[in-house]
C-alpha cells in the first residue's frame, strides 16, 4: 500500500483520500488496483457503515488516468484491453460496494475522475468544480463497462452529448444532467458532507445495503425472482427494525446495531 490511496477509519466511517494533489490526483495503474483492494475490504467489513471518497486538496477530486503512463501502459489495442481488464476490477468493487458511498467533490472531476465520482450512491460538489469526459481529444474510447455507468446515470442522449462534444462544464450543469446530486456552497461543504455521512452513519446499515442493493438490481431488465421478492421484507426478521420501531415509540434515538 503505498501513500497514493490513503484510508482513515473513524468508527464505521472510511475515508479514501486520492492523494496525489500535484498531478490533480490522476490515477496511476497502482493507484487502481490499491483502490480496487481497498474496495473490496471495506465492502466485506460489516463494521463499515458509510465510506466517503475525496481528492487531496482543493483543486481536484480526480483528473482521470494518468495520461503520462499511456506511452508505457496503452500502447495497441491489445495493451490497451490489458491495461482495462486490470482496472475494470476496481471500478466494480466501488460500484458493487455494499455500503453507502458518498463522493466529495471539489475542483477537477475529469474523464476516469468523473466515473469514479458517478459509481458512488451521493455526490456532493463545489460550485468551482469543473467535469467532463473528454476521449475523443485523445483519440481513444471509453469500453462497454465504462459507458454502462455513464448511460444508466445521465441516459444515452445526454451520455452521447458529453462523449462527442467532450466539452468540460460547470458544477450547475453537472446537477442538472444528474451526474452530481448535490452542489454545496466552499464555506458549507466541509460542513454538509459530515451532516450527509452523520445521517448515514446514525440510519439502519441493513436497511442501507438493502436499498442499495435492490436498486441496483432494479437496473437490470431480468425479471425479479421471488426469492428475490422475498428479500424486501427480511427486514421486519431483524433486531434494528425492533429497535426502530421501538425506539420511535419512546421517543428516542435508536441504536442499529446491523443484525
């Protein structure tokens, strides 16, 4: 593990800093597959509640790869699909993370910066932070697994606009196209992103991994089994819905204990 991912754990919170602020946290190869661990360590604790993910710094939450290694690690096609077959892996574990994610967004959210920011659950950014998917100024595409996010998150018209344009644009315009979810002013964001990950971290965690969970699978078209069906009500089995509902009844805050 190298200082370029760094992770802070505060109770059921992790904290995944980028910290390569000199090169606006572009990702390295290394970076990737640091991150992709990280990922899937975080997703299999059920200690976890809540993971936030930042960029060092002000200026940039992440530029994307790091278009300086692309001499050594896309050279050809068949580098080129070596080079996303290593880096695809993370990208699914922070997409299939099982806790709720929260991406703080400050500065530069550009080409791989911006799909990691769209794989988490909430995106709060700054009103300076700039976005943007830009390939077509390099010559090269995004893969299959990439577009999936992008077309589920803003639809295949708006996707189409970004890709062909490949135009950077502002933090209002990136709320309306549904790519952030939220646009905080600098003096507050600090602020509202530890009020976000309070009201994660003070919920239900089961609840949390369930909802994510189900929304997910609600984007794929197979039809839902009835096991499946099934799962919407395993709730009312648990020890926090007891807690819950218990808890509203006295009029007091509930302590989830996640079983």
């Amino acid at each position: 593990m190298t200082d370029e991912i760094q992770v802070e754990r505060r109770g059921p919170l992790a904290t995944v800093t980028f910290n390569r602020p000199e090169k606006h946290n572009a990702f390295t190869l290394g970076m990737y597959a640091e991150l992709g661990e990280t990922m899937r360590r975080l997703s299999e604790d059920d200690a976890i509640r809540c993971v936030l993910l930042r960029g060092a710094g002000e200026r940039a939450f992440c530029a994307g790869s790091d278009i300086g290694e692309f001499g050594a690690d896309r050279m050809g096609s068949a580098q080129a699909r070596e080079y996303a077959e290593r880096t695809s892996g993370p990208f699914r574990h922070l997409y299939g993370c099982r806790h709720p994610t929260v991406a703080a967004i400050r500065g530069v959210c550009i080409g791989g910066g911006l799909e990691l920011a769209i794989m988490c659950d909430i995106r709060i950014c700054s009103p300076d932070s700039r976005f943007g998917i830009p390939p077509n100024r390099l010559g090269l595409t995004l893969d299959f697994a990439e577009l999936s996010v992008l077309c589920e998150v803003v639809g295949r018209s708006k996707a189409l606009e970004i890709l062909l344009e490949g135009r950077i644009f502002g933090a209002d315009e990136a709320l309306r196209l549904g790519l952030v979810t939220r646009v905080v002013e600098p003096d507050k964001f600090d602020e509202e992103v530890d009020r976000t990950v309070a009201r994660i971290l003070s919920s239900a965690p089961l609840s949390n991994r369930w909802h994510k969970a189900f929304v997910r699978r609600l984007a794929d078209p197979t039809p839902l089994s009835e096991e499946e069906l099934g799962e919407a009500y395993l709730c009312y089995d648990t020890h926090d819905y007891l807690e819950g509902t218990a808890a509203f009844n006295e009029k007091r805050s509930p302590v989830f204990v996640g079983r």
